[in-house]
C-alpha cells in the first residue's frame, strides 16, 4: 500500500515537473550545493523540488495574508484581514 501511494506521489511529482519551464540560477558555496543535496536525499524528494516548496512556502508568508482566522471580517461580498487590512475574498 505505501508502494502505491509512493508510486502515485512520484507520478505526481514528475506531471508537475512538467509544467515548471522558468529556471533560475542562484549560485552558492560548494558546500552549501552539498549540504541542499543532502537534505534533499533525506527527505527523499529531488533537490529542485524541496527548494522550490521551501521558497514558495516563505514566499507566501512575505506576500500574503497568513493571519489566523480570528483575524478575518468576512461579510456577503468579500472578506478582510483585520490584522493586516489584505483583502482576502471578492
Ligand atoms: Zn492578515
């Protein structure tokens, strides 16, 4: 059952590859390239992916609105943070 799910998270994985086409070049010492190298084989996932996941995921806390819910007016033709003022539905 894992296999499966294994094999099905890898089909995934390769299909969203597909659809990454921009590429960047960030250049860094030897041994930080072996250190991210080394991470990514832990964590069993290649190394484009777990840059690209660990920048998205910051990216979103520096673009977006990551307030808890609490936070959120909502009312019926849109909804905002009231922590930071994002307008987050409508
Ligand atoms: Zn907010």
């Amino acid at each position: 059952m894992l296999n499966y799910y294994r094999t099905e998270i890898m089909e995934k994985m390769m299909s969203d590859e597909d659809t990454k086409t921009a590429q960047i070049l960030v250049r860094v010492s030897e041994e930080e390239r072996d250190e991210w190298k080394r991470a990514a084989e832990v964590s069993d996932v290649p190394m484009s992916e777990m840059i690209r996941k660990t920048v998205g995921a910051h990216i979103r806390t520096i673009l977006y609105c990551t307030h808890p819910l609490e936070f959120r007016i909502t009312y019926p033709w849109s909804a905002f943070c009231d922590k930071c003022g994002e307008r987050l539905v409508g």
